[in-house]
C-alpha cells in the first residue's frame, strides 16, 4: 500500500488575493538565557505574507527557528539570526519579521545600609523586526520607585511650624526642650503622602550595538530617580530609604524629566519614550507624565 501525502492546505492558493502584514504566533512558551539567567518567557512570532496568493505560512518553521533562543545569551546578533531565519524558512512568502521577547528581569539589590540583599523582578520586552532588510531592536522595562509629592511636604512643613509657634509662642526654649519637640508626635503633626510609582521606559537602540543594556538601563534610571523600592531592609535601611525620599521630592513631571536627562546620557540609546504613573494616595486617579526624544523621527 503507497504511502499518502499529507495534505499541505496553507500551501493552496488563497480565494481572495491579498497580503498581510503580519501572521504568527503570540504567547508562545519558552525559557531565554540573559547575563547567565534561565527565564522563563512568553515569545510572539510573526513575519509578513507579502504573497497574496498564499493562503498562509508556515509557523511550525518559526517556532522551530526559536530554539535558538533557548542555546544563546540574548544579544543583538542573536535576535537578527532568528529574524533571518524566520525570512529564510519564508523565501518567497514574506520580506518582514518580527519577534517579541516577554519576560521578567531577576536582580537582586542590596539593601541602603545594611548587609541585606533580596531579589526584584522587572519586566521587560525585547522587540525586534527584520524590515526590508533594516534590523531593529526596542526594549520596554518597567521600573517601580516611591515618590514623595513636593506640594505635601511643603503642606506638612507649614503645619509643623504652626505647631511650633503655638507651643512655644513666648516661651524660653532649651535645646533639650526642642529636641524632645522634634522627636514626639505632638511636634511633627503632619508628613507628606507618597506613593509607589513605575516608569516605563521604551528604548530603541543603536543598530550597532550587540549587548542588550537591560541591567545598564534600569541602573541609570532608578540612580536618577533616586528612590527604588527595597527588598530585604533593617530599621537603619528603612530611614535611609525616607531619608532619600525626602531629598528626591517629585512630580511626575519631576520624575520624567529626570529619567529624559539620564537616557539620553546612556550609551546605545538613540530613541526613547519615557511614561511615569504616580498611583495618587491623596487622589483616586494617577498622575502621569510623559516624554520623549527622537522618538517620531526614528
């Protein structure tokens, strides 16, 4: 008995004839190696179909293309290789491919002060497109910090003066007396309300650049933004920790200025959109800003 063809039906002609400009697969399940990491990773795949005749490609050649990603260290070089192959397996079908990496970032960071350590997640994706030839590579990453809003500190030192004025009003003061002052609950009557944020931050790079500035790029903005949620603390930490949130007084706008600032001064970056969210805990809604530079030209 002869063996039978298996039918082929996404190589029959298409009824209506008309390309696509992209057809793939998202969502797809895959570990990634980052700076000696294993992550786990949610992989979208596609290219164009520039052949309107077709009736489809052929994705279980992508997703065979992807077990690259699970040998190699994530690079520049390494995302244009599986771009090329999805093209190369589609010679004929399509011009254009893409490929979307989403993960999560592993680091630990030490604590303020204290020997402490523990570990943050921060998630990212790796964008990157093969288009008539032009490779390009974006990274989004989304970094959580504390912000202390500017007009409340201002509010909460006015009253504490008040304060002042009206248990020492004509009275002789001592050191010790406004020492004890400063240090009970009768004196510092109000403090300034602050909130966990998050930046997010989208970075096109260089086209020369091979390394992937993930680490690099999350340093330089929670450095700029001065005050980056903790881990592991001691009392000694979680002083610190106010400590910096008093000296890095912020509006959003403050904070997105200060992350424009910094990524312009990062190596490799040549476009950027920065959005700040600051999850009002005076108001019900968030405050957001947002910024970016050489980003409609790029």
């Amino acid at each position: 008995m002869n063996a039978l063809t298996l039918p082929d039906i996404a190589a029959q002609a298409s009824r209506q004839a008309l390309p696509l400009d992209w057809v793939g697969m998202c969502g797809i399940a895959l570990p990634v190696l980052f700076d000696g990491q294993r992550l786990s990773a949610k992989i979208d795949a596609g290219v164009s179909l520039d052949d309107g005749e077709a009736r489809g490609i052929h994705m279980s050649r992508l997703y065979l293309a992807l077990e690259m990603l699970e040998r190699e260290n994530l690079s520049s070089t390494l995302l244009r290789r599986v771009l090329q192959s999805f093209l190369e397996s589609h010679e004929g079908l399509s011009h254009n491919a893409y490929l979307k990496i989403h993960t999560e970032l592993l680091l630990k960071r030490p604590a303020l002060i204290s020997p402490l350590a523990g570990w943050k997640t921060y998630p990212v994706s790796i964008e990157a497109s093969l288009k008539n030839a032009m490779f390009h590579v974006e990274l989004k990453i989304d970094i959580p910090y504390s912000s202390t809003c500017p007009c409340s500190a201002a509010l909460s030192r006015q009253l504490i003066q008040q304060q002042f004025v009206d248990d020492f009003a004509n009275k002789s003061l001592q050191h010790a007396d406004v020492l004890a002052w400063l240090g009970s609950t009768k004196g510092i009557v109000a403090t300034p309300h602050s909130q966990r944020s998050n930046a997010q931050l989208q970075l096109r790079l260089d086209d020369y650049l091979d390394d992937l500035p993930l680490i690099a790029a999350i340093n330089d903005a929670e450095a700029a933004l001065g005050t980056a949620v903790q881990t592991a603390v001691k009392r000694a930490d979680e002083q610190a920790f106010a400590l910096a949130n008093g000296q890095n007084l912020m509006f959003c706008e403050d904070a997105a200025r200060r992350l424009n600032l910094a990524l312009k001064r990062s190596p490799g970056i040549n476009a950027f959109h920065v959005r700040v969210v600051h999850a009002e805990s005076l108001h019900a809604h968030d405050a957001v800003a947002e910024s970016r530079w050489n980003w409609e030209a790029a």
